[in-house]
C-alpha cells in the first residue's frame, strides 16, 4: 500500500520522534551516526518460532519518504520547531544504511532483524513505521503458518477480509498468510495488488435470494461449472443441502466432466464432514472435496483431524487475520551503537533493566544461523561483533546467554549470514523477490526447523547465543551502567 506515491505516509510516526530530531538538528547532532536494531520479546502464542514479514513495505516507504508543504505546515502550526529543522525536512532524503533477515524468514526473539545504520534524525524517523510493518506482517504471518501447519497438508485458505482492522491491514494481512503457506485469500484487492491467487465461493445470502435451495444451486453450477464449490448449510445440511448438492452434480456437472465441492459453514464439523462424506461417496463423487469455515485456528483444526473429521480444505478467517489467540507482536527499536565525534569509531550502547530480556545487546551485529551438515536442520542462532570471524574449520563452543554453563560443541556445522543489506547510501540494492519466491524460501526456512521446536505445546527452546566477544562486551556495560 505504501508504493503509491500518492500517499505520503512521511508523517506517519510518532510525535517524539520529531522533537527528538528537532533537538538533535538544533544540537549540533544533526550528522551523528547511530545504530538502531529493530527486534522483538517473544514468540506470539507461545510458539518455538516466527516469520518475518514486511520488508517490502518498509522498503517502499523508505523509496517514498517525503514531507509535504502540508506535512511543514503542520510542524510549523505547533511552533516548536526551527526554521532551519522544517527546512532541513523539506528536503529530507534517507541517505543511511540497512541491513534484514530476507521476508519468510524464520527468526527468534532478541535478535537483530533489521538494523538501520543513518543519522540519528532519518533512523528515528524510521522508528514507526519500521515497526508497523515489521510487527503486523511478522504477527500475521506466524499465526498462518502455525494453522497451515496444524492443517497436515490441507489447503488453508485465508478468509478474512471483513474482520481485520481496517483496509491496510486486510490487504496486507493477506500478503503475508501467502507467504506464510496461505495459497490463496477471498481479498480481491490484495490478489489485484500482490498476485496471491483469489478464491471464494458463495454467501448464505445468495441461497436466500432464490425461491429455494436448489434453484440457488443450479444457477450458480452452471454459471461456474469449473469451479463450482456450493454453501449446503443454508437451511439443513444433510437433509436439503447436500442432497441437493448431489442433484446439482449429476445433472450440470457431470455431464460437463466438472466435479462439484461444497462448505460448511456451521455446526458439527467432525460430524457434518463424516456424514457429508458417505453421501458424496454413495453418489459416485468420491472426488468432490469438503471445505469447511466458520472461526476456525490451529487448535480447532487440530482437534478435527484428531476426530477423523473428513475435510479437505479449511477457510480460516478472524483468527488468521487478525492473530485473534495474542493480537500483538511486540517488536522494538533500540539504539545499539553511536559513532563518536571525536574518533569516528563506533561506541556501543545499551539499554538495562531490571527485567532481563529488556536488557539490549549492545554494538553493531552480524547473525549466523548454524546448520549441522549432516542433517541439513538448523541448531541455533549465534550473534557476533560485526567484525568478527569465525573459522567453521574448528570446533564452535556455544552458550546460552542467561545460563552461561550451558554449552553446546559443534563440529560437523556450517555457517549462514541471515541479513542481506538492503539500503546503501540511501539507495536500494537489494532486489525484493516475486511472492511466490518468498513463500517458497518460507517453506525451506520451516522445513530446516527441528519437529521439536514445530511443536505447538511447550516447544523446543532454539537458542540464539552470543559470542564470548559480544557477551563479554554487553557484561562490560552492564557493569560500567551499574557503576561497579
């Protein structure tokens, strides 16, 4: 959505940021360099893992930041900023750095997803709306991937258009369940826009606007005979609808060579499927599938499957589109690092707490993701100073970063960088992937995952760990912040 030029989202962010970077501007700090890491806490729903999503949007907002004589106009109304800032603004241009796990990554709470290295003034300007996308996408896409998975191979299909909050994030809600394993959605905008293949069937409404059932049937069997999947739960499932289902299939379809489908929309799933199931079957249409909706998550198609229920598809709504089971994904921006004045070197910073996993990571950060080779799974992530080098030569001794006597030796593992630079100087080097791409690296990224930490109930802790480096240099400030 924000690739139209058209809609100047420059403004978007929060209030603070620009009087922070007003005082900055009138300061003297108008040139400092920081280093921001975007990351978040936990793992939605209490999963092993999440998908990032979002990148594309930041990187057209990023292409688009401008402020408008409106947006200066505003700024000059609150008088609290300086001539010299709102002019400053009226030519703003992104000119930093930043680097991002790819979009369909799998990642894990307190790492570096995305690090902005820019001015202080365009890398606060960033803040929100780094944030927005990051955090809406990432959460929605988690939660598709967490009911695709509970699917055990049936086609999910996202369903949720009118329950989200407001266009945008219908839109891209719909986006990001397609990279998450979502095949298709019912968002005709989001398919016009992004390519993610359309899907629907009929509403309850279409049935009541025929003098009967059947009528309603025909009349759309034969208007979409190739793809003619029909509503049977209008009146009575079992009794009108399906029959009337199996009418319609012999006497339009079949002749045609089509095979009819139908959803259920209501009642008993497990039992309605079971039943519809032998009907079908008793009438020659062994191949016609059963889709069935109506507020279902992983937990309800889990539950299903363990009840044999005989369904082929499922069209997920409100719980997809709007993560319905934990709606926040709480990701956060910290400033990391600043490049001193006086020797241009980069000075680590960090943020303490007396809540643990509010304490940053301080510096500017490289993240490896290790593979054992044999297996070809991922074993943990492993964060280092960006300068630091690793000989995948030699044995590699891990450690969990809050329980440091807990160590694991690798041997047989290789390395992977998870961040590619996206923006050099200002400008885009990195070419986004066609959706299709992303949600097949998504597939991979899962796939590369142990069952254990895939599992939904309490699972696997994946570690991402700190170089003895990197965790000997957080220890440091932690001490020097304290004053010991």
């Amino acid at each position: 959505m924000y690739d139209n030029p058209e809609r100047n989202l420059s403004s978007l962010s929060d209030f603070y940021e620009f009087t922070m970077a007003n005082a900055y501007f009138n300061n003297g700090m108008k040139d400092t360099i920081g280093i921001y890491d975007a990351f978040f806490r936990k793992v939605p729903d209490n999963g092993g893992f999440a998908i990032f999503c979002g990148l594309d949007e930041i990187i057209n907002y990023i292409n688009n930041l401008h402020f408008s004589d409106d947006d200066i106009d505003y700024f000059k109304s609150k008088e609290m900023f300086s001539e010299e800032f709102l002019e400053y603004l009226r030519n703003f241009k992104f000119s930093g750095d930043i680097w991002s796990f790819p979009e369909g990554s799998v990642i894990f709470p307190s790492e570096p997803v995305i690090t902005v290295r820019a001015p202080l003034i365009e890398a606060q300007i960033l803040e929100t709306m780094i944030l927005i996308c990051m955090n809406h996408q990432s959460l929605i896409a988690t939660k598709t991937n967490r009911i695709v998975r509970a699917s055990e191979g049936r086609s999910v299909m996202e369903f949720g258009a009118r329950r989200a909050q407001g266009a945008d994030a219908s839109v891209l809600g719909a986006r990001a369940a397609f990279i998450a394993g979502a095949p298709s959605t019912s968002n005709t905008l989001s398919s016009m826009k992004y390519g993610v293949p359309a899907s629907g069937t009929m509403a309850h409404s279409w049935i009541q606007s025929f003098d009967s059932e059947l009528e309603a049937f025909m009349t759309y069997a034969k208007t979409y005979p190739e793809n003619c999947t029909l509503l049977v739960d209008t009146y009575d499932t079992l009794k009108q609808g399906i029959p009337n289902a199996i009418k319609v299939f012999k006497e339009v379809l079949e002749p045609k060579g089509y095979v009819g489908n139908i959803r259920i929309d209501s009642g008993d799933m497990a039992y309605l499927s079971k039943e519809a199931r032998k009907l079908l079957d008793n009438a020659g249409f062994k191949d016609s599938k059963i889709v069935a909706s109506n507020s279902l998550d992983e937990y309800k198609i889990q539950s299903l499957i363990k009840q044999n229920a005989k369904i082929d598809a499922y069209g997920v709504g409100e719980r997809l589109i709007t993560a319905k089971s934990e709606p926040v994904f709480g990701g956060v921006y910290k400033l990391v690092a600043i490049k001193d004045k006086e020797s241009e070197r980069l000075k680590p910073k960090i943020k303490v707490s007396e809540n643990v996993e509010k304490i940053t990571t301080p510096g500017f950060k490289e993240v490896y993701r290790i593979y054992d080779k044999e297996s070809g799974k991922a074993e943990a992530d492993y964060i280092t100073i960006m300068d630091e080098k690793i000989d995948e030569e030699k044995p590699l001794v891990i450690f969990d970063p809050n329980f440091t006597w807990k160590m694991k030796r690798l041997e047989n593992y290789k390395l992977r960088k998870m961040k590619v630079k996206v923006f050099e100087n200002g400008k885009q080097i990195y070419k986004t992937p066609s959706l299709t791409k992303i949600n097949e690296y998504c597939k991979k990224e899962v796939s590369s995952l142990w069952d254990e930490v895939k599992r939904f109930d309490q699972p696997h802790n994946y570690y991402v760990d700190l170089s003895h480096k990197l965790w000997d240099l957080k220890q440091k400030l932690i001490l020097d912040v304290m004053g010991k």
